[in-house]
C-alpha cells in the first residue's frame, strides 16, 4: 500500500470500526540536510519520514492518534486505538470536521534537492563570511530541502493533496575578538530554490555585520529610562507571534484574549495591518489546508487597527460561537509606512534598536519583559554602542498602540515579511 | 519495539551506530472542565550514523523492515564516504567499549486503560473545583513520554533503555487589580503514569500552594526595576545552573567560542559553589532524567563542571573527545530516532550548601525571594534571562508582597560570583524539555542561592 491509498484505507477502516465521522491526513516527506560547523561540512543526513495523523468522533466523542506506521497491520491497529480513545473522551458537541469542498491537488516548488548546489552554497557562504567577517565565528549553519506530499481525506468527501518543496537554512553565530564574546545571533530564511548566495538571504549580511560590532558590550548609561525602541524585522516577528497568540484558539477557549469580542474594532495603532498569507506567491512554503480540513485562502488580521479576522479552529469557533478564521495564522505579513530606517533611527532621542529580546512568556494581562540581546544604544538620532544587561519592559497591547512609525523597507524571510517599527513608552533598565 | 538489533551488524563495514527507538506520547487536556486534548502518538524508527575520516553520514526511516534498515545503513554509509573523501583527518578515536545493558523504569503495575488516565485528569480537576471555586479558569494538562531506545555499534557498544516520564502541569486563572492573572506548576517526572500518579495527595497538596500564590497574586506589586539581592529557590537555581552556566560549558558550544573555552581552571564562582551534571544518579537517589549509555554508545559519567567555584571539565561527545583529547562523558543524546546525537546535559544541578532558607531570607533588608521560572534563555557570554511568574519582596528580612510576573537576568559567570549563602537542601526537577536543536527531557534543580541580579519590573 503507498501514497494516497494508505490514507483512503485508514478513512474506510475509521468508518468501519464505528466513526460517524472521520479525518485522516498522511504525509510523506524526505528531508536532505547538510551541517557545517568548525570548518567543516561534518554530516549529512537524509530523513524518510511518514506520519500518519487519525481522527474520529463518535457521538461527539473526539479521539486524535498519530503514528509513523504505515504497514497495513499497524494501520489497522492505530485506527482500532483511535476509536477505542474516543470511547474515553467526553462528549463535546463543538467537535466536529469540514465540510466537503472541491477535490484539489495542490504543488509549489522543487521536488528533488540540487544536491551539489547546496555543498557550494554552504562553503561559498562559510568563506564569504570569513572574508567580509573575520571575527565572526560560525557555530553551525544547516541547508536542508524538504518534500512533503501530504493527502487530506475525510468523510464529508474533502480529498485534497499538496506537494510542498522548500529549502531552508538555519545560522548560528558569534563574534570573537580575543577572549572577547559577543552573544549568539541567528537567522533562519527558507526559499523556494538556491539562486541567491546565503550570505544574500532574509537580513543575514546585516546581522553577521552587526553581531562583528558585538563583542565589547555596556548597558545603556542610565538605570531606568522610558524610551523607543526599534523592533528589527526579526524582533517584529515574534512581537507579532506574541499577538497573534491572542487570536488563537487556547487563549479564546479559556476566556483569556486580550480581544475577546473585539472584532471589528479599532485594537491596536491605525499604523498597523497585518495579513495571514499561506497561499501568497511571495513565500517560499504554501500552506494549502488547514489542520483541520478547511483549504486555505489569504486573509487580513488588522486593517489600520481594526481586528478584522481571529485565527481560530473550527472547534474553537464552534466552541466560543465565533466565526472560523480562513486559516489559522502563517506566512506573516506587515505592511510597511512611508519612513526610511534611517530616518526612524535619526528621530529616537532616547532608546534601543532591537535586534533580539530573550524574554519571558507575557503575562495573561499581556506584560513582558527581556533581555535585549544583539541590540544597540541610540542617543539623539544616532547609534551609540552594542548593549549588554539592558531589560526592557512592556505590555504587547501597549507595544502595538504605540508605534510612531514602520520603515518603508522591509526583509522577506521566505516565511514571513517584517519591516522595522518605532515603539514609544518603553521602561528600558540598566545596571 | 524489536529487539533483534544484532542481526543487522553484518551490514556495518565502517564505524556504525544503529538505533531503533520510539517515542510514546499520551496527551490529555482539560480545561475549565472539559477534555479538550485526548491523544496518543507513537513515534518510532531506526536511524544509522556512520563515521569515516571524523565525518558523519546519517540516514533515518519509520519503516524498520529488514530491507529498509539495510538500505539506511548504506545510505548512511555512502553519505560518511562522501564527506570523509574531502576531509583530511589523520587519526580519529571511536572510543571503542564493548558492554552490553538493559535499563528500563517501565513500571511493574498494571497499565492504566485510557479511560482510567482520562478520570485522573479529571479527579484533579475536580479537587480544583471543589477547594477553590471562584477561579476565573483552570487548565489540567497531562504529558507523558515513554522514550524506549535500542543501540548497536559495530564496535559492540550494545543498550536497551526504556526511560518514561510523566509530567502534569497545572494553571490557575483568577481576576487580578488589572485584568486576568494566572500561576502555573508542572509536576511528576520520572515513570509511567502508574508509578507518578499513584497518591493524588501529593498532587493536592501542591494544587493548595499554586492556589494560595494565586491569592497573593491579586495584590502582586511591579519589582522595582534593577539591581537586587535575590534568593533564588531550587526551581531559578536549577535553570541558572542548566542554562546559563550549563549551556556553555558543553564543549561543541565551547568549540563555537562560547566564554567558558578562556575560563578552564579559573575561578569563575564564589568557592560556595559546586556544579554538576550528574549521569543517574546524587545522594543515593536515581534522578529525573537518568543516562546509563549514551546515543553514541558511551557509558554515562558525572561532570563536575564548576568545583568549589573553580570550573573544571566541560561535557563531551565523541566528537569534542578527539577535539580536546579527553573521554566522551555519556552526553551524546538524540530526541528522535531522526535526530542525530548532541551534546545534551542530564541532570544539572548545583550542590546544597549549610545555611538555612529561613537565616538566607532574614539576612535580605531590601530584596526579592523568587520561586517559579516560566521560561529561560542564554548565550555565550552566559548572559541570561529567565521570566519569573512567582516572586515575593524581603523587607527586613520578612517575605512581603508578591510581585507580578517579572524577568530577571545578569551575566551567569558574574552572578555566581554574587553568591553568599547556599541552603542545606535539595531538589531536583525533571519536568522540563531543552530546545537545542532538537527538544530533550532535562532535569535540574540544585538548593536555594543568594546572589545579586538584575530584575524587570518598574
């Protein structure tokens, strides 16, 4: 048994063991990486994997089972442990599967690795940075290409296959300048194919140039300041997760969003738009279908502050009597203002520019704090030096409510699109 | 899981490593009452890593037929050639040993039905309910892991291990002064569910203290931003111990230039304190995360990392052996069957002192005693940051007012310098997972320390 026919056995055996309703998403991926570090390429790996993710609900008993599988006879046997999970699952009548739509297959990008191409990115890219670089020292950088089939069936009818092909690179780095060390600073891009040197991919020239400045480090002069901060597109990235969480399914479930029957209203600042785009031709991967058996369609989350869309399951829709999103949060995207960086950083008085946060998880009320990791002082307009043991404090409703500005430039990652934001009312704290 | 590993060593014709594993995961939600999460996965394969020249080929499958395993080791095998063909290596050591062990915690009672976890779940729920009913929300979530590993080098390096955890993690929700607030405890550790859930007494009992937390909570005050005497509990110093200091001293990171390569032999803490990662087992007891054998085949060994505030030995993989012409220590750990072995800590932890908690907070005119971390990070430079979502004031040397969430940071190599009392007792934890890379189940824990750092707040 291969390919879709394992994924239409295991819906019929669903069906037949007693499901009145039924999912079942198998997915097929062979994964090739290389890992360079110490000067060398040391390994290389290929992955064949397999999942296979069940799903059934018998009177609005719900049961998941997952396994990697795929032998008629361990097929068999995880569909038996999915019914028997659900005869233990309390009834819940939100439960429920998607509607039938258009059958589909779906493919966006290469298929098959250019093997020998990723061997010459990766050395050119390790001798470019020692020639423009030399004090950087790379921990690790790995170049991998995915391929995943993937077969959607469920017993509404919904029978949808993507073929997704990517590559992806993860950098990991330092700057050493005798026994002087700056922090770790990183970059991860994914891209559709090979044609650009990595040292040209997402911000990761700018951030290797940045991180070579790194290595003598002081706090900002003062102990407390309220300030601006900078959020650079990486550091956007995951200010706008810790948003999005908000959208989501867990914290609606548990009453806890900070937009509970918000939508449609101004929440955050009018600079702000944010869209969800799993199917926009600028990303490198394609997010065709929801876990949960819906096809995907592009969507705007915040319009000039409106909340216009949250990303929540059909399970948390039905749970909380909201609507479904049209899908559940991807491929990021923030449309840019009308302000060069560089005149952003020429209008701070007082502040950070953001590189990094290592932080801790918002508090339920939205609070946050961290560490600032990789950034910069800024003092009238200017750049001052590489910071260390510098906190800052903030709220993630204040952080969108008070943007002073986006910068018209913007760095596409392959799964995300961020521009840099000029935040107010920031507590900044030193030693 | 199959057991008949040996047969496949005809296949090796360079230095091999042959593992089969699989990850057992039973995951059950409920939150305000309802089971949301009611899963289980099982997540197995077989992986080959060849060596040749000190480079790696390496290639993995969910199918564990005979053929498929054949046709892995060779792929991993032509992989090794490859890459070892363009290296210039002249000696490299695989540490050959050959043993063969059996370690398995599966527990000896008879396994729990679904159904029956499912009613544990909900009997802590319903103790919630009962004792505290004016919560704004709950969450009672249940994780288990069985992770079940069998090894073969083809220099006969042979391991069965089965290594299962269990780990509840519970939130509290209640209105606070300025919206919603919350606190949150994970629980359990080492065994199946049989063995970690056996007296719900012990969970009651913690259900009690998270609760009152909660209360105090409600009136919680910002920290005032900045430098502060602090008493870390078990809990922070495990973390500074695991992340900050941990993290740096494992030698691939010391090979990347983290700070800790300039400071062997130095001293690089207050002489109160002693750091180790210890393999199995500490005072006679076994500990959350237990390593016998390694994913390389190494037979694990306590590192002492930091001795009497001197820093010492690094941990190692075969690898960083050879780099630094040391033994591998047993650190060498992969999560998945898919996941080649890295240097992973075990259970890392700092040694309790003489002092006394209570004479430790007394001696604080003006500070912060901090008992639960949420999440944690550092780097290189051993500089970090933890979030703290549970914290009080010391005001002449009486706790105070609880505080609300906040972060603390510093520079670890700094911090530990700080250190002036050490308590005389110890816990450790193992409900935690490490995201280098790839996710592990870690433990750590240590006594409380007073030290100085750097808090968030306003």
């Amino acid at each position: 048994m291969q390919n879709k026919n394992i994924a239409t056995f295991c819906l019929a055996t669903l069906k037949q063991l007693g499901a009145q309703k039924a999912q079942v998403n198998y997915e097929q991926s062979i994964t090739r990486e290389m890992s360079y570090a110490n000067g060398q390429v040391y390994l290389l790996r290929t992955l064949h994997k397999d999942d296979i993710y069940l799903r059934a609900i018998i009177d609005n008993k719900e049961a998941k089972f997952a396994s990697n599988k795929i032998d008629p006879e361990s097929l068999y046997a995880a569909c038996q442990e999915t019914i028997n999970l659900a005869s233990s699952s309390p009834p819940d009548a939100a439960k429920d599967i998607a509607p039938q739509q258009e059958i589909k297959v779906f493919h966006h990008g290469e298929k098959n690795p250019n093997f020998d191409l990723m061997h010459e990115r990766l050395l050119g890219f390790s001798k470019e940075v020692n020639r423009r670089y030399p004090k950087i020292r790379i921990r690790e950088v790995l170049v991998a290409h995915n391929f995943c089939t993937a077969y959607f069936l469920n017993s509404n009818g919904v029978d949808v296959e993507t073929n997704n092909g990517s590559y992806v690179i993860n950098v990991l780095f330092l700057a050493k300048d005798g026994i002087k060390t700056s922090s770790f600073n990183y970059e991860i891009c994914n891209s559709k194919n090979l044609d650009l040197e990595f040292i040209d991919w997402g911000m990761l020239d700018d951030i290797l140039s940045q991180t070579e400045k790194q290595t003598e480090l002081r706090p900002v002069p003062e102990k407390s300041f309220i300030g601006d901060i900078i959020l650079t597109p990486s550091c956007l990235l995951e200010m706008n997760q810790m948003l999005a969480e908000h959208l989501r399914d867990g914290k609606h479930i548990t009453n806890s969003s900070l937009f509970l029957n918000k939508l449609g209203e101004k929440v955050v600042s009018e600079k702000f738009t944010l869209h969800s785009n799993p199917i926009a031709a600028d990303f490198a991967e394609h997010n065709f279908i929801t876990t949960d058996g819906y096809i995907t369609q592009n969507l705007v989350v915040f319009e000039k502050g409106v909340l216009k869309s949250n990303l929540l399951s059909q399970y948390a829709a039905n749970k909380t009597n909201q609507a479904r999103g049209l899908n559940y949060g991807v491929n990021y995207k923030i449309d840019c203002g009308d302000q060069s960086l560089e005149d952003i950083i020429r209008s701070v008085k007082k502040g950070i520019l953001l590189y990094r946060l290592s932080g801790g998880y918002p508090a339920s009320n939205g609070d946050f704090s961290g560490v600032a990791k990789n950034s910069f002082y800024i003092e009238n307009g200017e750049i001052k030096y590489p910071i260390n043991e510098t906190m800052i404090t903030t709220n993630v409703l204040d952080l969108f409510n008070n943007i002073h500005a986006i910068s018209k430039e913007s760095v596409n990652y392959g799964h995300s699109i961020m521009p840099w934001m000029r935040v107010g009312g920031v507590t900044v704290s030193g030693k | 899981m199959r057991y008949d590993i040996s047969q496949f060593a005809r296949h090796f014709n360079l230095y091999t490593e042959l593992r089969f594993q699989e990850n057992r995961v039973t995951s059950i939600s409920c939150n305000d009452g309802t089971i949301t999460t009611n899963t289980k996965s099982a997540n197995s394969g077989v992986s080959a890593r060849v060596g040749y020249k000190g480079r790696s080929g390496f290639s993995s499958s969910s199918v564990w037929a005979d053929d498929t395993v054949a046709v892995i080791i060779k792929e991993a095998e032509s992989h090794a050639l490859f890459l070892g063909s363009k290296a210039n290596v002249p000696e490299y050591n695989y540490f050959p040993k050959e043993f063969k062990i059996e370690k398995s915690f599966a527990t000896t009672k008879r396994r729990y039905s679904q159904q029956e976890i499912v009613e544990l779940v909900r009997d802590l729920d319903n103790y919630i309910v009962r004792n505290f009913p004016n919560l704004k929300g709950r969450s009672v979530m249940l994780v288990t892991l069985d992770m079940e590993k069998v090894l073969l080098t083809s220099t006969k390096s042979y391991a069965h291990t089965l290594t299962p955890r269990t780990v509840v993690s519970i939130v509290l929700r209640a209105e606070g002064k300025d919206g919603m607030i919350s606190v949150g405890d994970r629980m359990g550790g080492l065994g199946q569910v049989e063995d970690v859930l056996d007296n719900p007494q012990t969970f009651y009992s913690k259900i009690d203290k998270l609760h009152q937390q909660l209360l105090d909570k409600k009136e919680a005050v910002y920290a005032k931003a900045g430098f502060a005497d602090v008493i870390l509990n078990a809990d922070l110093a495990g973390i500074l111990a695991h992340e900050a200091i941990g993290h740096t001293t494992e030698a691939d990171l010391v090979m990347a230039g983290s700070v800790a390569g300039d400071y062997l032999n130095k001293k690089v803490a207050s002489e109160l304190v002693t750091l180790v990662d210890f393999a199995h087992e500490a005072f006679g007891e076994i500990l959350p995360i237990p390593v016998y054998v390694d994913d390389e085949g190494v037979i694990a060994s306590d590192t002492t990392i930091i001795e009497k505030g001197v820093l010492k030995n690094f941990m190692h993989n075969k690898e960083s052996a050879n780099h630094f012409g040391v033994a591998p220590t047993g650190n060498a750990r992969a999560f998945s069957f898919s996941d080649e072995p890295l240097i992973r800590m075990r259970n890392t932890v700092i040694l309790p002192g003489n002092d006394k908690l209570s004479e430790m907070i007394a001696s604080i005119e003006n500070g912060y005693y901090l008992m639960k971390r949420s999440n944690g990070q550092a780097d290189a430079t051993s500089e970090f940051m933890f979030g703290v979502p549970v914290g009080y004031e010391i005001k002449n040397g009486k706790i105070g007012r609880a505080i609300k969430d906040t972060t603390i940071s510093g520079v670890a190599f700094d911090v530990l310098k700080t250190v002036t009392m050490v308590s005389d007792d110890f816990s450790c934890a193992g409900v935690s997972f490490c995201g280098k890379k790839q996710m592990m189940p870690t433990g750590m824990g240590g006594p409380a320390i007073k030290c100085k750092l750097n808090i968030g707040g306003k």
